[in-house]
C-alpha cells in the first residue's frame, strides 16, 4: 500500500468565499503515484469546507444567499458561542456544505463525473487556513 | 491491496425521487472479493445525493417536503445560477443530502448497524445519471 | 494492509446531546497499529451523526436551537414518519450534520488540523447507540 500526504495553504481575502482546488488535488494524486485507490480531501479547519459541486458562479451566489438565510452572520449576539468570536455562523454554514470529501482514484485519475469540481469554501477567512489531503492506493 | 469499481446507472422518471441502491452495493462487494476495506459510494452528478438513512416512505415523503422548504425549488428566478437551467435548487439540496457515503466492509460484508440503508437521492431527474462504486481492501 | 475495527457504545440519558468521542477514536487508531492510512467513524443508527467540529458549549447550545429552527422535533404530527415513532425530526437533523466522518492517520496520529474534534450527535436517545470505527492502512 501507497500513501500520501500534502497540504494546501489558503488566505481568502475575504470572509466568506468559494475556490476550485481542484488543480491542486489533482497535483497530488499525480504525485502519489497511486493508480487505485481513495483520496480525502478536508478542511482542517472548522469554519471551512470542502465539497463537490458546479463552477458556475450564479450558483456560487446561490449558495452564499442562502447560507445566509439557513445561518446568518449577523446578528452575531444570537449566538452563545460569539463573545470573543463572532463567528458561530461559520461553524453552522460549515456543517451544510460539509468538512471533507472522499473521491476515488482510478488509472492515476480523480474519478469524476462530468460536472465535478472540488471547492473549498471559506466561512471565516482572512487568515491563513489549511485543507489535507491524503491519498491511500497502490 | 485489492480494488474495485463499478457504476450503476439510474434513470428516474421524475424530476425528485429516493431511491434504495443497497442490493447493488452489496452485490459490487460481493464481485470485489474484498473482505476487509472501505466501500465509496457516491453520486457522479451535482444534482444528486447518496445518503443512509431509512427505508420508510413516510420519512421519504417527510424528506421531500423538508427540502421544498429549506431550498424551494420554484420560482426558478429566485436563484442566479437558473436561467439556461432551472435547477439551482437541486444543487442546494443535494449539499443537505450529501454527495457521497463511506462504508465499513468487514467480513466481506457491509458493516451496517440495524436501519441502515443506501439511498440515491433524485434532485433533478428525468436523464441518465450514475452511482460510483469504489472498494478497496482485501 | 492492516484493519481494525472497534465499536463504541453510547447510552445518552437526553433524546439530544454532543458528545466528544475524541478519545476513544484516538485509543482505536492507537490499538490498529496503523501508521498511515484512514479512519472511519460513522453512527450505526439513523437518528444520529458523527462530525467534526469545535469542542465549545456555546457552540453546541448554537447548535442545539439551529437544528430545532431547520427540523423542529414538535408538532409530532407534522411528520409523516411519526405515528408509532416520534423521531422524524432526529432522522432530518443527522443529514444536516451528516453520519460519517473520514480521518486521516499520519505517523500513527489522527491528522487534525489544530481546533478539530470528533463528536457523536444524538438526536433521539435514552436508549443504547453505538458508533463503528474503521481503520484501514499499514
């Protein structure tokens, strides 16, 4: 068996965003060298994401808009876990659109359907953040 | 290490609808001769969710309506990403449902505990769409 | 390759509560003897989720109302699902904080990013659950 490991550093200049990691896992899984096997892709972080979905930025709109309606940012007094922090919101949008996804890896590729893209998704940035991926395969 | 892949293709009649794809996740075990590992089971589409939970149609129909609510599908224009399309709403819901299950395999069985069932979750049907299967282990 | 698989047991005296089941997850990677590979950790029943999120109680009462604001457990009868069971609400919340997590194992460790935590979410409990963790790797 075969393993990898790499990490991804991100700085979103903005609180709240969407990014196509995918050119990066795709990096990794050639650099693995495994040929069969799974890749989980995870923010390490528990005020982001990482999810598959559509890189079409109405959509990216879309989910923001919603987000907010499911989990507003603000008032930020309506959460217990804000004082210090302010951003109980993000831990809530996080757990919507997901920590982590697990892809197959066939012939050395991402297995991927036709529309599939990996994002990461910032609820709470401006700051550096990491997402892992790890790679396990033959 | 062993691998296995399979896809199973789905074409649901309706634009929304659940579906219990167990028989063919055990039958892709069975084929894999795995006897230890992880079973993948996820949608190939953006549209679409695999899930597990239970085999009941009142919760079904529950499910259905609780999305209509938190990511109404009408009017169309309520969302950015419709306008070509008019299925944003499909791909909110599937991020509620999720893209994807990691299964336990042991004993060359899926390690399930005493409800759990595999669903394909239909959020904007009426055309081919496909499950991917990926074990490894051995 | 290397597997293990240990279960834990839960019996949560609430129908709701977060518990941080952390350390017995780490006691397993600790028993497998896996160096690197990944780690499955999923509820084996329906009404309840495992994740990964902060260990802050604030937090966790945030949580705690959200998911009553998204799936209220009461009227009962809004539910088709109840009728002998009054759990409808617990089975729509585990899928907005989802049933599994995957976990990395890097030098023997679990490969958390530095606020990362694993909890088992109970939605419809005083009675006993259990959680199945599943390691794969070498």
């Amino acid at each position: 068996m075969r393993s990898y490991r790499a990490e991804l550093l991100l700085n979103i200049p903005a609180r709240r965003a969407f990014l196509n990691i995918t050119p990066q896992v795709r990096e990794a899984v050639r650099k693995s060298g495994v040929q069969e096997g799974l890749c989980l892709v995870n923010a390490m972080h528990i005020t982001a994401s990482v999810f598959i979905n559509d890189d079409e930025h109405g959509l990216h709109s879309d989910f923001e808009k919603w987000l907010e309606t499911l989990a507003p940012e603000k008032p930020h007094s309506q959460y217990r876990h804000n004082g210090y922090e302010d951003n109980a919101d993000a831990h809530l949008k996080r757990q919507i659109m997901g920590r982590e996804v697990v892809v197959a890896i066939t012939g050395g590729e991402l297995d991927f359907g036709p529309w599939e893209q990996i994002f990461y998704g910032e609820f709470d940035g401006m700051r550096p953040k990491r997402v892992l991926v790890k790679i396990i395969g033959e």
